[in-house]
C-alpha cells in the first residue's frame, strides 16, 4: 500500500512539475516575441542619405518602433511595432507630412515586406 502511495505522489508530483515547465516556457516564448504589425510607406521627396537619416529619426519617435529600414532610391520606409502598439494610417501621414515630404501609399501587413536589392538598414 505504501508502495503504492509513493508511486502515485511520486508521478503526480513529475506531472505537476511538466505543467509548470510547460506553461513557463510558453509564456516566455509570448512575452519576449510579442506579434509584429509591418508597415511600408512610400514616402516622396527623398533624395539624399541625409533625408533619410533624418526620416528615421522621426518614424523611431512612433511608441513601440524599433526598426526603421529606409530605401531613399526608392522612397520606402518598413517599420514594425508590436501588434497592440499599431500607429494609424493619419499619425504616419502627419509624421512625414511634418518632415516636409510627401506621403504615397501605406500598407499594412502580418508579414514583413520583400526588400529590393539595395536594401539599406538604419
């Protein structure tokens, strides 16, 4: 009977120790890659690495930007935040209309966008 008792606690207390583990380790995983929301903009008027130098500075003023990846050739700008951290349409136009250039196209996306070859990171 002992024997018994011992092999039940012994595995309900394995089984315990799996689920803390488990759901410890799941939790991590979310809090340090929080989902990504990626945005491109056609910004119109760069002509220069010093504009785009200066455009980064204004896209990482954006709560939750990290990451500012400018193609002055091409007029793009990528940016990523955090999913619960989505600017708006308006606040992006507002930022670059302030920077003096003019705004194309924002688009919007779960995925990250593909990049030309002259891929230039800020």
């Amino acid at each position: 009977m002992k024997t018994k008792f011992r092999h039940t606690h012994i595995l309900s207390l394995i089984f315990s120790i799996l689920i803390i583990g488990f759901s410890t380790s799941l939790n991590a995983q979310t809090e340090s890659e929080p989902e990504r929301i990626y945005i491109k903009i056609e910004i119109k008027g760069m002509a220069c690495p010093y504009c785009s130098f200066g455009m980064v500075q204004e896209l990482k003023k954006v709560v939750g930007v990290g990451n500012v990846e400018i193609e002055f050739k091409e007029g793009l700008a990528f940016i990523s935040t955090p999913m619960y951290q989505n600017p708006t349409k308006e606040s992006l136009e507002k930022i670059i209309t302030e920077a003096g250039f003019t705004v194309g196209e924002i688009e919007f996306s779960d995925k990250p966008f593909k990049r030309t070859k002259s891929k230039k990171k800020k």
